[in-house]
C-alpha cells in the first residue's frame, strides 16, 4: 500500500520511561492534533523522560505537521520530558528548509537508534 | 503588483473539491501520482505535494472551501512535461498581498508560512486576487 493511502496511523510505544511515536502514512490535520494530546496524556501518565518521534514512514510535512511537532516538543518539555525527531526523510528535510521550517527548538537524530541513544537509552 | 496573470496551459484538468482536511490529503495524493507519473524526481516531488498541501489548507482555512484543478501539461509538443496544479477560491481573496509573501507574516494566524513558502517549492507560481472577488494559484514543477 502507498503511503497516502494508508490510513493515517500513529503508535505510541512505552520502552522503560521512553515514549516512542511512529508516524505512518500520510498523516491528517485531525490525527496530528490527536497525536500530541495522547502524548502529553502518556508523558505524564507514565512519568515518561524522554520521547522520541519516529518520522521515517512519513514522506511529506507540512507547515501544519511541523507546527504539531514543535508543539509536541514544547508540551513534553514543559512536562518534563525531552523530545527526539528521529528519521526524517533527507527530501522532507530539504522542503522543510525550502519553505522556512527549520524547527530549531526540536532535537533531531538521523535514525530511532541514535535517537534512543540522544535520550540515553 | 496584486495580480501576476494566471495562464493555466491545461486544457483539461482533474477538478477536486477542498471542503475538508481530507480533501487535503486527496488533492496530495492526486498530485503525487502525477508528478511520478511524469518521472519528477523524489525532491521535486515532495515540494510539490508539500506546496499543494500547504495552498490547499489556505483555501479551506481562508476561503471556507474552493478547489484544485490538476493536469499535466506539456507545451512544446512532447519535450517537456509538468505537474500544473491551480487553487480557486470564492473567499475575501487577500488584501495585502506584498505581505502575504512575507516570512512568517502569517505563522501565528494559522496559514502556515504564508505563500512566499510554497512559492520557493515549485518552478512557476502566480496568482491572482483582489478583495471580494477570491484568489485563484497557479503552481507548475517540470519533471
């Protein structure tokens, strides 16, 4: 199945006090915004220290999704959590940069492992 | 200043309504599968549908609703093809259109980055609007 015809999907994971959340297909407004009000609920549910959001089956991001991302990363932080992108696309990289949304305030890590390790896992 | 011409090459187009956020994952789609159909490369492509995705939520944000029309298009016979894709609006079209351009003009009022983004994502891009009489996008990437 291609990616925009999956349904939109996110899975959250717990790993020790780890939250790991992969995105999958082609993401909607509506499960964005669902996206980082079960995660702050699960940050603080669990006592969560670190999030890590999985982005490697996600093949574009809009204003809209990295607007929900950095909001995520600030919610988590003010709830005491840190927050890891980890496995952007290198093309989605390139328009995000292209269209002005660098999103300087999230930690980023090339793949899951590497943002595991970022949140000392 | 306020208008570039919006000369659509298409002759015929796919025309999508936007009416909700799902419609925006649609338009997405259908832009996709032109661009690959035509061999637009990984990059190109992705700012393309990033580009649609991000007009296409101006239209349902701004105007309440309107639509997309999508073709490919090749004006020099063969030799050279392109994803043209054109958003049409009936909403209050944009009063200040210098500053819609502008980055971040519109960040914290919901439009995303504003035009000037989507417009650096692809290799044509005019528009055309005046106040009350809504605003219409046109957007090309050449494979």
């Amino acid at each position: 199945m291609r990616d925009d015809e999956a349904s939109s999907r996110t899975a959250i994971l717990a790993i020790g006090n780890t939250l790991i959340a992969t995105l999958q297909g082609s993401i909607d407004d509506r499960a964005a915004l669902a996206l980082k009000d079960d995660l702050s609920r699960r940050v603080v549910a669990t006592a969560a220290s670190g999030v890590l959001i999985e982005l490697s089956a996600i093949d574009i991001v809009d204003s809209f999704i990295g607007r929900v991302i950095a909001d995520i990363a600030a919610v988590s932080k003010l709830l005491g959590a840190r927050v890891v992108v980890a496995g952007m696309r290198p093309a989605v990289a390139i328009t995000l940069v292209e269209l002005g949304l660098e999103l300087p305030e999230v930690e980023t890590a090339v793949n899951t492992e590497q943002g595991l390790a970022l949140l000392g896992r | 200043m306020v208008s570039d011409s919006v000369r659509p090459l298409a002759r015929e187009a796919q025309v999508m309504p936007i009416v909700s956020d799902h419609d925006v994952v649609l338009v997405r789609r259908a832009a996709r599968e032109l661009a690959e159909e035509i061999g637009i490369g990984l990059v190109a492509r992705t700012k393309l549908v990033t580009a649609c995705s991000e007009l296409a939520r101006n239209v349902l944000e701004h105007a309440g609703g309107g639509r997309a029309s999508l073709a490919v298009v090749s004006p020099d016979g063969a030799r050279r093809h392109g994803v043209e894709v054109v958003f049409a609006d009936d909403g209050p079209g944009i009063g200040d259109v210098e500053r819609a351009f502008e980055r971040g003009y519109s960040t914290k009022r919901g439009l995303g980055l504003g035009l000037g983004g989507s417009r650096r994502l692809v290799d044509d891009f005019a528009l055309s609007t005046e106040p009350g009489e809504g605003t219409t996008i046109l957007i090309r990437t050449w494979a």
